[in-house]
C-alpha cells in the first residue's frame, strides 16, 4: 500500500496536456507508452482525476499506449454549468481519440467511467475493440435520490462533508479509519473538485439508463464487480455480464475503488483479458 500511495503522490511531479471538446471545454489528459502500441483509454470515477492510475501505468503502458484524462468538471479541466450528459460525456472520449489520431481502442472504465465505456460500445461501437466496465451499472436510480445529492452539493460550503462520504463508500473500514497515505490522496483530490463538477456529472448518472441498450455491445466485455461495493453493487455488475452477450464477470473482495484496494489483483484481471488472443 505504500508504494500505491508513493505512485499516487507522484501525480505533483507529472504534467498532463490539453485540448478543447468540441464544446470548448478545455480538457486535461495523459499519454503514456510508444505511439506503435494498442491504445487503451482509461476512464475515471466521479470525484476523481486521471491520477486514480497512477498505480497500474508502469505494468500497462509496457503494453499500451495508455491515454488518460480528466472529466470535464475534474482534475485540470474545464468546470463548464449546468447538467452533462453521457452522451456529452461520451463525445468528449471520441474527440479526444480524434485529437490523437487514435481510430479504435481497448477502454477500461471505472463507476462513471463505466457508464461512458457502455455508452461508447453502444454507439460508437467501431471505435471500441476490448471493454472493461469496473465497479459501474447501467442504471442508478432513483432520479429523485440524484436531484437531491445535487441540490445538497451546490448549496454546501465546501467539499469536506461529500469527501468524507465519498472515502467511506470507496474504502473498506480498514482502509479509511487508519487514515493511510492512499486515503489522504484520494481525500486531496475530492476536497480539490469543483462541486459544480459533481453535479454536473450526477446530472448524467441520473439522465442514463442503458440497461435496454447495452444488449447492443457487440465489443468483448470484461465486467469487474466488487463483493462489498454498496454503490454499485456486485448484482450490477452480474446484470451488466448477463446483458452483454458473452460478457465475462469477475468478482473481486473488494468495495468500490479496487484498482487501489487489491492492485495486483485487478491488474491481473484487466492484463490478462486484454492481452488474451
């Protein structure tokens, strides 16, 4: 756990680059490997910047070209009004793709990250070869639930309360009260993110239901679910593997964020799908 907290904090040294979405949102991203290599384009949480990965780069970009970024509303992105959407959301991974000359590639996407991964299969499904879809659903209702998270973090003072929330509903018990060097990074970047940023992107949470539509995936699927997530729950990610056709399902002891919970673990899963022949 260390050394993930060391990869995580190393994100102060590292610079990312920009370009404008179609919309002109000025949008933060990363590339790392040799260009000659298969794309992979990762996709965060909500609450979260591209340096969530900062662990598994090493290990993929031995194999990839492995291109990060940040939501719009995250990181060192623009924080644009009012409510996104998935398909807005969506656009932002395909011009991004376009930006970098990238026609189709691997995508590995995490909770909200997930939901634009699914949309992407569904409807740009030629610029999408090998899917992952961690810790995510096609649908999380209900609306009324969203319209009130998002009334509470516009009128709230700051970041602090919905941080706090956010570490408990990632983390295990152990994790979180011992207060280790990973939380306190997750922690920075929480406290770090424009609270319209937050709503905006539950804004396109609470518009989504692809649980109809996500039958249209043709791509190969790998979905990744957390025995103990309580956001988006280990029966979520079996509805996602039973709806897909011929989607794999791999269930992990973990909550919400297993990408730092279990590294190695979740490293293993992810290589060993996308590098299958």
């Amino acid at each position: 756990m260390n050394n993930a907290a060391g990869q995580l904090a190393a994100h102060k040294q590292q610079t990312a680059s920009f370009f404008a979405t179609g919309d002109g949102v000025r949008t933060s991203y990363r590339v790392d490997g040799e260009p000659t290599l298969p794309s992979l384009v990762l996709a965060n949480s909500i609450g979260t910047t591209l340096h969530m990965w900062d662990g598994q780069i090493e290990k993929l970009e031995r194999h990839f070209r492995v291109v990060r970024y940040d939501f719009r509303g995250h990181g060192s992105s623009d924080v644009p009004a009012g409510a996104y959407s998935d398909a807005r959301l969506g656009r932002d991974v395909i011009e991004l793709m376009d930006h970098l000359g990238i026609e189709r590639t691997h995508f590995l996407g995490l909770s909200l990250g997930g939901y634009v991964g699914q949309w992407l299969a569904i409807h740009a499904p030629d610029r999408i070869d090998r899917l992952i879809l961690s810790n995510t659903s096609a649908h999380l209702g209900p609306a009324e639930y969203w319209d009130d998270a998002i009334r509470a973090i516009l009128t709230a003072e700051d970041m602090k309360q919905t941080a706090e929330n956010f570490l408990r509903n990632w983390f295990p018990d152990g994790m979180f009260k011992t207060d280790l060097p990973t939380i306190r990074t997750f922690r920075e970047m929480l406290l770090k993110t424009s609270r319209q940023g937050i709503a905006g992107n539950w804004a396109a949470v609470r518009d989504s239901d692809m649980r109809r539509t996500i039958a249209l995936i043709n791509a190969p699927t790998l979905a990744i679910a957390g025995e103990f997530d309580t956001i988006t729950t280990r029966k979520m990610g079996e509805d996602i593997a039973r709806s897909i056709p011929g989607a794999r399902l791999k269930i992990l002891p973990a909550v919400h964020q297993p990408n730092i919970e279990l590294p190695a673990e979740f490293l293993r899963e992810v290589l060993d799908f996308l590098l299958k022949t």
